[in-house]
C-alpha cells in the first residue's frame, strides 16, 4: 500500500551556535522538510526593531530551500534573563507572555505558516488548581481569539512537569475553553512515553482529531529527558504508521534542543533514523495487505489475545498454519518464498504486546520448541521485528542455528527481509560469518537473490572465495552456476570494501 511520506523537520534550537540563515541550509541541505522556529534572541527575535525586514527575509529563504515551517515559543530567557521560561500564565506580569504569544501568532500570519505552538507553565505553589484554571483560559481566549481572526491555529504542548501535561488534562482544556476551532494539540512522541499511561501509538490515535504539530525525540518512562533516536525506548515504526494512518499533514520536528554542540551530524542522524522507521511503517502494511482476509482477521484476535495474556503465545504460535494456511503468499511462487503462515507469524510475533525487553526470549522459547516451519517463521520476522534496530543481535543465535542446519528454506528464510525491511542476518553477522552463509547459499543451490543485503555486505575476501569456488568448478569441467557468474560479473569489477566488523 502506498502512503503519502510524512515531513520531517528540525527545531532551529537545536542549532543554538548557527545563525538562522545557517540553520536553514544545513536544515534544506540535509534534506529535511521544514523547520520549527523558535522564537530567541539568536535566531529571530519577536522584539527586534527590524523584525519586518527579518520576517520578509525569512519568507523569501523559506521559499528558495523549499521548507514549511511553525512558530515555536520556548524561548528560555526570553523575556527574563535570570529565570527560565519566566513569567508564565500563573506568575505576575504574565501580560507579558500573552503579549509574546500574540506576536507569535502575527508572526506566524505574516510568514504565512500555520501553527504556533506553545505550553502552560509550571504552576507555583501558592496558586490553587482553580485559579490556574483561570489564568489559562483567560489568556488563552484571548490568544484563541486572534489566531482565529489571523488564520492560524495553537498547537498546544501538554509538558511534563506543567500544569498541563498529560492528554487528559488538554482534553479539560479543551472544553473549558467551549471546544474553541483555533486551538489544536502539539504532541511530542517522548512525551508520552515519558508520562502518558497508554503506549505511544494509542496516544497518537488518541491526539489525532485535534494534532496540529508533532515534535519527535526518543525518551524513556518518568525520565523527561529528550535523547536521539535509538537512546531511549520509543519503538518508533508504530509511532509513525500511526500518524500516517490518521492521515497528519503537518510538519513532524526533531525536538532535541541540548544538541547544539554537534547539530549537524546529529541531524543527519535523526533524519536517517526517521526515514527507515517510516519504511518500517509502511513494511508492517505490505505485509499485512498481502496476508488473505481470514488470516487477518485471525492473527488480529490472537493479538488480541496477547494483549491480555501475553504467554498465550506458546499455544498460538504453533497454530497458525492450521487456522491460516500454508500456502505460498499471494504474489510469491518460487520455492524459497514467503508462505502465508510465514506472514501471519511474522505478523503475530510484532504484536504490541510482545514489544518489550522479554521479546528475545519469547523468539528463543517459540523457534526452540517449533518444528521446521514454526522456526521458519520466527527467522522471517528478525527484519521487521528489528526495524530501526530494536532487536539487535539478541537473535543472532537463532540465525547461527538456522544456518547449521541441512534445512534449506531455514537457511534462505534466516538470510532474507521481510517486504520493505533490511536483512537481519546481513545487519548483523560478522564478516566471516556472512561469507559463510553466502557459500552455503552456493553450495546448497539457495538463489544469491534470496540474500538481503549482499552487495552491501560484499568485500573484496567474499569475492576472492567466490572466484576460488567459480574456478575450481571450471577446472573440473563443471557448471557454474548463472546467479554466481552474474555476481562476479557484477560485482567483480566494482570497488568493494575490505573486511571489517559489523557494528552491534
């Protein structure tokens, strides 16, 4: 199924020791799809005297690189040097922050753009839970009132640590304010993990009708900490298949604003992270749009299922060639191809359930107790099941198993990806051992198109060995075979790189 790509973006303070300008060509230049401007002293100042100029500037870069935008205000010592985030809607003069808000939003209409997002505060000790109640929605109706006039809309930011923090509490936002059209919802994916009780893809449904900004960070439970991608413990190709699902427009901004030191790398990496966890997304649908409808419908109720009893696993997983099929995959025939019940285990093992630190036993327990086709379908499912590097080698053993064996579909299923996924084993083996497992490919008759990841992974002692293997079938007048002579006739007249580790 083919869905449209969600935008990346990059908050601008993130690149707290560049200009803006500079910011905005390492942004565009790095292929990001826009930028979250926060509005500072360093980068575009709401009080400076020549912000008609600034803003005019701004636009015409905007359009020349190509980059949407919002207008964020978590300025820190913006409008009080000596205390962060100061005044708030609770504290006194908090005219000032409805006042900075309200030049957010004419900023924000006079460059166009159409969110700016924003947050509550801390509330301090000596004001009740209701009389913050009503500090907020008195400057929020004041705030809601002009965005509506200017056309843009508040994405507002439940926080940890904030008198809003949570979902809940937007939702008592949003109706003490009557439901106002003007004010949306900016969730930040870290956040809930952080402190939403529900799983981060629940979350996202949940935010969905009101969503008009997302900032994205990896985070870890009751830490609020912003970390990169793959330091926390957000599994993230449900995240974005769940916003892809509710059909999000919006701009989806990498918040990682203690990174300055290092902006552009990390970037870069925050970037190549994201697009292979949207592939992810879109390889949990490939599969799932190509498993028969009763199928479906039978790995969704034992889905169910784990979500309550997450041991029943033990008795599900070997009954899903009866209750599905065992036929070859629809748009799959040549013998070493995916089966129906491949597909549907692969499925069943990537249940939300099953997605926490105990998911490499629970592989261990089913392919250890499994028959040849049950072991199969664990090995299919180590590509997606490590999308974005979850996994890790926590099942390499598995696949060292799979390739002892004298079982050749195990050996093909343990080197192959799931559809739209990198290979597990070519992520993941040493160089010694994916040679290996090349040439039991060769010896066995196993096609070298089944091996995910070989050119990638081939160097030049995989090729020396290859050639050693094509000329000693020459030597004894034998044949080779044609997918060996296309290999070396490919590759071997192409740079390859020398051996080297395989990072873990």
């Amino acid at each position: 199924m083919s869905r449209r790509a969600l935008t990346f973006a990059y908050g601008t303070n993130g690149f707290g020791d560049h200009t803006l300008d500079e910011t905005l060509d390492v942004v565009a230049g790095l292929g990001y799809g826009g930028v979250s401007l926060t509005l500072d002293r360093r980068h575009l100042d709401p009080f400076a005297d020549d912000l008609d100029g600034r803003l005019a500037h701004l636009r015409r870069r905007l359009d020349d690189l190509g980059l949407d935008a919002v207008v964020e205000t978590g300025g820190r010592y913006l409008l009080d040097p000596w205390n962060k985030h100061h005044p708030t809607f609770f504290d006194e003069g908090r005219e000032a922050r409805v006042d900075l808000l309200l030049r957010a939003v004419r900023i924000a209409a006079r460059l166009e753009l159409p969110v700016v997002s924003l947050w509550s505060g801390i509330r301090p000790p000596g004001i009740d839970e209701e009389t913050a109640w009503n500090y907020l929605v008195a400057a929020l109706e004041t705030l809601t009132d002009e965005a509506a006039r200017l056309g843009v809309r508040l994405g507002f930011e439940p926080e940890p640590g904030m008198f809003v923090d949570t979902l809940d509490r937007f939702d008592e936002l949003r109706a003490r304010l009557g439901e106002h059209p003007a004010l949306g919802l900016t969730l930040d994916i870290g956040h809930c993990r952080c402190l939403e009780p529900q799983p981060v893809a629940e979350c996202v449904r949940r935010a969905a009708p009101h969503l008009v900004h997302v900032q994205i960070e990896d985070m870890c439970r009751g830490t609020h900490e912003h970390l990169e991608f793959g330091h926390g413990e957000i599994d993230f190709p449900p995240v974005l298949g769940a916003l892809l699902e509710s059909g999000y427009q919006g701009l989806v901004s990498v918040e990682l604003p203690r990174h300055s030191h290092a902006a552009p790398s990390t970037a870069r990496r925050s970037l190549a992270f994201l697009r292979a966890a949207e592939q992810g997304a879109d390889t949990v649908d490939a599969l799932w749009d190509r498993v028969p409808g009763g199928a479906a419908r039978w790995v969704r109720e034992a889905q169910h299922t784990l979500a309550v009893v997450p041991d029943a696993l033990t008795e599900l997983f070997p009954a899903v060639g009866r209750r599905c099929g065992r036929g070859p995959l629809p748009g799959t025939a040549e013998p070493y191809g995916w089966t129906v019940d491949d597909a549907a285990r692969t499925l069943l093992l990537d249940a939300p359930a099953l997605r926490d630190g105990e998911l490499p036993a629970r592989l261990t327990e089913v392919y250890r107790h499994g028959d040849a086709a049950e072991r199969r379908g664990v090995l299919r499912a180590l590509p997606l099941l490590d999308r974005s590097g979850r996994l890790g080698a926590a099942a390499l053993p598995l696949v060292h198993d799979a390739l002892r064996t004298n079982d050749p579909r195990l050996v093909a299923a343990a080197l192959d990806t799931a559809p739209g996924a990198p290979g597990y084993a070519a992520r993941h083996l040493d160089d010694h051992a994916f040679r290996q497992a090349v040439l039991k490919c060769v010896f066995t008759g196993i096609p070298l198109a089944r091996i995910a990841g070989l050119p990638d992974r081939t160097d030049a002692e995989l090729l020396r060995m290859m050639r050693a293997y094509a000329d000693e079938r020459r030597t004894a007048g034998r044949d080779v075979a044609p997918d060996v002579e296309d290999f070396l006739a490919t590759l071997g007249t192409e740079d390859v790189r020398h051996p080297a580790p395989v990072p873990h």
